[in-house]
C-alpha cells in the first residue's frame, strides 16, 4: 500500500479545518474483477467506514462537525479546494481516496461532467452533519475536538493513514 500524501490545513477563521492531516491516496485500482466503485466500498466496509451515498462534491466550501468522511473517486476528475477558501487547490481523479477529518474545509471547484465518489463515515458516526463557511461556532469546534480518532484507517486498516498519522 503506498503512503498517502498528508495536508494539514490551519483555522481560516471561517472552516476550523483540523489538528489531523487530510489524507489523499492516488492510483488506487478495481479487485478481482469487481468495479473501482465496488471496490471502494467494499474496501471501506471492512476497515469500519462503510459507504453511505454516491454523487459528488458541493460547489460551496462545507465542512462536518460530527464525522471523519472518505471520498473514493470511481469516475472522472475535479479540482477540490481542501481547507477553506484560503486552502489549496487539489486535482483529483479515478483512483484516488481523499480521507478529510471532521472540521477540514472542502468545495468542488470545477468537475468532469462525469466526475463521482463513493463516501463513507467510521462505524458510529453514520449521522453526519454539514456545516458552512461562518457556522463556526463554540458548538461545532466542541463536537469536531470531542469526535474520537477512528481506529482504522479507511484505506490502509491498521497499516497506515489514520493509524500513524492522526496521532
């Protein structure tokens, strides 16, 4: 499994971002025949956080308050603004997972008309929430401290991502 490119993204003031790094995995492929979206979300189940939705990305900067989310992208490709508005700009497509803490800032800036993700939340937060750039408030910076850490990474299980670099 390789490594993922960690990017850790500081309170704008407006998305309190998070004191863990995103997570981004590239150049991840379909299983024993399966398709890349099936193997997603197979992939995300057995390391507890199991997929909840398809679709795409909102194209206004959000974040979640109550939930850690992993994005698998299965079709085509974006740019996504991670941490704000002030964040950075980062190109995704077929392959890549992205696994964002609750509290980081993201936004679809532009999309292939066929772009897709599958997304999943860690086993028990399944309720997540969706907050806006300005919902800052005491409330939503208690619930994103207060959220455990997630025991497994979604992609690499107990090898790596969530495991060694959220500490």
């Amino acid at each position: 499994m390789k490594k993922p490119q960690t990017l850790l993204f500081q309170d704008d003031g407006n998305i309190p971002n998070s004191r863990y790094p995103a997570l981004l995995y590239r150049g991840l492929t379909a299983e024993n025949g399966c398709s890349l979206v099936d193997t997603f979300e197979a992939l995300f189940d057995r390391n507890d956080w199991p997929a909840q939705w398809r679709g795409g990305v909102f194209d206004y900067h959000h974040f979640h308050s109550t939930a850690h989310e992993v994005l698998g992208v299965y079709d085509g490709a974006a740019t996504l603004r991670l941490g704000g508005e002030q964040g950075e700009d980062i190109e995704v497509s077929v392959g890549n997972v992205i696994v964002l803490p609750a509290g980081t800032g993201h936004c679809r800036i532009s999309a292939s008309n066929d772009f897709a993700v599958t997304a999943g939340y860690p086993r028990g937060q399944g309720d997540w929430d969706i907050c806006r750039s300005g919902d800052d408030t005491s409330a939503v910076r208690q619930r994103i401290e207060s959220l455990p850490r997630p025991a497994l990474d979604p992609v690499a299980g107990e090898a790596g991502g969530v495991a060694s670099d959220w500490v």
